[in-house]
C-alpha cells in the first residue's frame, strides 16, 4: 500500500470516528462541552479580523419579489398548513410561495395541494417522485427572487425570520446565506443553536439549518441540491456552497422550527448514519481531505458593508401591516414611561429596536410581538438607517423614550 493511499484511508478512519462518536461525546458533555469541541473541529474567522470594505447597493426590481419560497411536499397535507400559515404571518411579505409536490399519493394532502390551486400568490408545482433535492430544484429553477429559503412543508419559522435574514443579507454583501438558531420540536424538544458556516467543522456536522436563506444566483453556481437518495441532501448542499466560497452567518435567536418525527426523512436516513455520512464524503473528497483548500476559502472571506442597506427594503408594501406599531427605542424607561406604554398595549403592537448585546428585559420580552436586536443584523453606522426606514415603511403610533428619528 502507498504512503498516500495509507493516509487517506487514515483521514477516512478518523473523520467517520469523530462523526459516529460526536453525538455521544455533545450527550454527555452538554453545551458547554458542544462548544469546545466545535471549537477544536472548526476554524470560525470573527466578524472584526475580516478585511472591512464599503461597497454600494445591488438594486432589484420591484417587479419581481425579493425573496422565494420552496416548499417541497411529499405526503405532508397534515403539516403543511402549519407552513403556510407561518409564512403568511411574516413581517416581510414581498416574498413569492412555490409548492412542489413531490409525485404524493395520499389522500388528505392530495384534497389539500388541490385547493391551494385556487390559492392567489401561490404557484404549486406537480412532479412524479424524485425525492427532496429534485423537489427543491424544481422550485429554485422557477423562482423569481433574489433570495431563496426552502422550508420543509413539515418545518414553519418565527414572523421574523426572513425579514431579519434579508435584513442580513441586504446589508452585507460578503454574507451570501443567513439563517437562525434552531428550535427542535414534536418527537424531540431542545434548541440547536447552529453557527455560522464554517468549513472545518462542515466536515462532521451539518451545523446549518435547512430553511437557510442563500441567494438563488449560488444555487445556479454549484447546480443546485443533489438528486442522488440517500444523501443528506442538505448538507451536500452547504457543503457545495462553502466550496464555492459561500460565507454564511447565524442570527443567534430560535426562528426556525424543525418537526422531529418518527416518518422524517432525517430518521430515515439516521438507521444508517454511516453510511450516507461515507457517501457524502465521497461526492466531495478535495473539500475534506484537502486542509489547504479550506483554508483558503476562509482566508478569501470580506465584510462588504453595503451603503444604502435598505435600497431594496423601502416600500411600505413589502410589510406586514400590524393595526399599528409602538416601537421602543430599548433604554432605561422610568416608571412613567412604563405606565404609559402599559396603558396602550392592549391596543398595539409592541416591537422593540435593541442597540446593544445586554439582555431585554423580561417583561418587554414578554409583551413584545417582534425585537429586532441591530448588533446581530447589522454594523453600527446601518443603525440609523434601520430606524429611518422602520419608521418609513410601518405604521408607528408611539415611540418610547418620547424621541423621534
């Protein structure tokens, strides 16, 4: 046997040790035991050791949504309202719905796929069975956004998750996928809190939700989701990304919600954990054996502060439009500020605009319907143009502290 085929097969033996024995390992050590064990797997570059560059807007037209929508369907009608449903509820509407059913067979969701034809703003796709990543490309290929977010139809996200990630992504333009911390209900009840992409430790954990948000130009770069069964067909995907030099940021707060149940694809494919984890490897053996490639991708990483973050974000239209809107500029409220926005909660939607890391206090987390908290979106000088255009494009009623922008 060669030296380098004996190497190989080594890295093999210990990248399959690391990914069998690290459930077991985050099990018993918990989260802080989690961390540090991704700390040694991963090479996370910080925000502030990028090179910092300003770059101006990237216009789109108005004519076409900003973001898609893809929602495969194979046999799901008893969860996919829950989607829908979640998707109607959010605070940036300009956003396009394509369902793609998946060739299903039974009953109660073919009676349901049959009255969202009727449904206005919805474009349902039918296609024989070929499984989640052809699924998914079926409705990449026909979206018209900038942006794309595939939503497992039995997954659903928070009222704000895709106005923070566009948010995101609108305003950096070196990020070219965003997603959230991850709330794991049904059959299991605990939060994933995912990472930013990291390359290193894509190797032996998919660390990234599968509702992330990408921009759809990247999914024609890499050609799409893979159609091979029996593949972690989200995982190759980041994997194919980061190898095109995606570099992708978490917003650290639960706003995707994944459905663990007996049925899932992810169950079906974990009684072979093994194996689908070799064939991942194997479809793409330069990006894991090759330390050097990795490295560079980090290296190549930029923060490109966009100018104008709210080019594409300032009509009034692409909201949600609350009865109206008390938004509190997070400060010290006195105890007459307190009572007078006591007074008018019952009426009005409470949102919160938070400019700094220390936490919300309870009884605002509580009362409010949406917190944005800016230093996970966006960088200090994009401050004052979120606040502008929040007051631009919502209906405020009420401002506390008594301040106006």
């Amino acid at each position: 046997m060669s030296g380098s085929l004996f190497l190989r097969r080594l890295c093999l033996l210990g990248d399959c040790l690391v990914f069998l024995l690290r459930p077991g390992l985050v099990r018993l050590a918990g989260e802080p035991g989690r961390r540090a064990l991704y700390a040694l797997l991963g090479r996370r570059r910080s925000r502030e050791g990028l090179v910092r560059q300003i770059c101006p807007a990237r216009p789109w037209s108005s004519q076409r949504p900003l973001l898609s929508v893809v929602i495969p369907c194979f046999n799901y009608g008893v969860y996919l309202p829950r989607a829908l449903r979640s998707l109607r509820e959010q605070t940036l509407q300009d956003v396009e719905v394509i369902v793609v059913d998946d060739g299903s067979d039974e009953r109660h969701t073919l009676r349901l796929l049959a009255r969202l034809q009727r449904w206005t703003g919805l474009k349902l796709l039918q296609q024989d069975n070929a499984g989640p990543g052809a699924a998914r490309n079926a409705g990449v290929a026909q979206a018209r956004g900038r942006y794309v977010c595939c939503l497992d139809a039995d997954d659903w996200l928070a009222p704000d998750y895709l106005e923070k990630c566009v948010v995101l992504l609108e305003g950096e333009a070196g990020t070219r996928l965003a997603h959230s911390w991850m709330q794991v209900c049904g059959d299991e009840e605990r939060l994933v809190k995912t990472r930013d992409l990291d390359p290193d430790l894509l190797r032996y954990v998919n660390h990234l939700g599968i509702s992330a948000v990408f921009h759809r130009e990247d999914w024609l770069t890499v050609d799409g989701f893979t159609r091979e069964r029996g593949l972690h067909e989200d995982w190759d995907y980041w994997l194919r990304l980061a190898d095109a030099g995606v570099r992708g940021r978490v917003i650290g707060e639960p706003l995707f919600f994944y459905r663990r149940h007996a049925g899932s694809r992810l169950s079906l494919i974990n009684r072979r954990p093994l194996r689908a984890y070799r064939a991942l490897r194997r479809a793409h053996l330069d990006f894991f054996e090759t330390p050097a490639r990795r490295r560079r991708l980090i290296e190549s990483y930029r923060q490109q502060v966009v100018a104008d973050p709210f080019c594409n974000l300032a009509r009034p239209e692409q909201y949600r439009e609350f009865p109206a809107v008390i938004l509190v500029h997070l400060r010290d409220l006195d105890d007459a500020e307190r009572c007078r926005l006591g007074s008018r909660l019952e009426t009005f939607s409470l949102q919160l605009i938070v400019e700094h890391e220390a936490p919300v206090p309870l009884w605002l987390q509580r009362r409010a319907e949406i917190i944005y908290r800016l230093p996970a979106l966006l960088e200090p000088c994009q401050w004052p143009a979120f606040v502008a255009n929040f007051h631009a494009t919502r209906k405020v009623v009420a401002v506390f502290p008594e301040v106006r922008p």
